[in-house]
C-alpha cells in the first residue's frame, strides 16, 4: 500500500506534466495564430461590405435548400 506521501508526489508529477502539456498546445496555438495573422496580411480579398443587393442574393440561395 502506498503511504500518503508517495500518493501526493504522483500527483504533483501529474500537475507538473498536465501543466507542462497545456503550456506546449498555448505556445503551438500563439505560433498558430502569428502564422494566420500574417498570411491574412498577404492574401488579397476585399474588406469592404458586400452590397445589401448581393447579400440578399446569397441569402436566397440558402433559404431554398432543403431540410
């Protein structure tokens, strides 16, 4: 049987890896998120609105699929 000691040491280690791997996917999801970022940057693609004409258009087409 293992004594309160040993119990509470494995459950450090398992905080300490927990915390460990949620730290890794944040740097990895940051690095991610940069990578976005720029080639957002560098792609080209309009910002203005879409005309109220064109919207409706879309949202026509949508309304006629079926369920």
């Amino acid at each position: 049987m293992k004594t309160n000691s040993e119990i509470e040491a494995m459950a450090k280690a398992a905080g300490e890896v927990t915390a460990a791997a949620f730290a890794g996917q944040a740097a990895g999801l940051g690095l991610l998120l940069a990578e976005m970022q720029a080639l957002a940057q560098m792609m080209p693609g309009s910002t203005a609105p879409l005309p109220e004409r064109d919207q409706a258009e879309i949202e026509a087409d949508f309304d006629n699929m079926p369920v």
